[in-house]
C-alpha cells in the first residue's frame, strides 16, 4: 500500500496514507468525528495544524474525498494485492456492512432492544 499511496499523494499534494492512519487509530482507539480528532491529534501523536507544520482538519476531509474518489481503485489493488500473496482463487467475497441501526418504539420478532455501537443501552 505504500507505493499506491505514494502514487496517489503526488497527485493531490497531501499525504493521505498518513491521515489514514489518523483516522483508523481512531476507529480503534475511540471513535471521534473528523473535528473530534482534530482537537486530539496529540493523543495520536501527530501537532495540528500551526504555520508550515502539523495536521489541519480540512485535510482529514479532503482525504475522505481522496479515497471516495478512488475506492474502485483502492479496492481493485487490494484484490490483486491479497491474490498475490496467498495465490488463492475466489468463488465469493463478503463485504462488511454491520454498521447499521433502527430505531422503533415498537417490539416484534425482528426489532428488539439491544446494544447499540454508539453506546446507547435500551433503545
């Protein structure tokens, strides 16, 4: 991913794989808005934006537009990628969309009250 990510920083002058980074620590570690790791970049060890040096927070959204707009490419090298190193073949691929809520007040056999990843309990 290096090289891709070197090939894609020339292009738009930022250093994408680095905000990257930033963004994914944060998944990890706590999950924060883009303004949320903004005033916390120090916790991730990185200085935010002052004069020439540091991370400002209109590049933490810029890189989301980056990679939105080469997730076919992303996606197609990390294919090729994973093919390589395992020399496998693929008959499916599963794609994660677990992220996803509903909210009702009322109760049946598929909506029920339950933990929510946003840490909200009984609703």
């Amino acid at each position: 991913m290096n090289q891709f990510f070197e090939k894609i920083n020339k292009k738009v002058k930022l250093d994408v794989k680095k905000l990257l980074k930033i963004m994914v620590m944060n998944r990890i570690v706590e999950q924060r808005s883009k303004l949320g790791i903004n005033n916390k970049l120090e916790y991730y060890g990185f200085k935010r934006f002052e004069g020439e040096e540091g991370i400002a927070l209109q590049w933490l959204y810029r890189a989301l537009d980056v990679l939105s707009e080469r997730k076919e490419e992303i996606e197609e090298h990390m294919y090729r990628q994973r093919m390589n190193l395992f020399n496998s073949k693929v008959d499916m691929v599963f794609y994660d969309v677990m992220t996803l809520s509903f909210e009702t007040q009322q109760m049946n056999k598929i909506f029920q009250v339950g933990y929510s990843k946003d840490k909200k309990f009984n609703e």
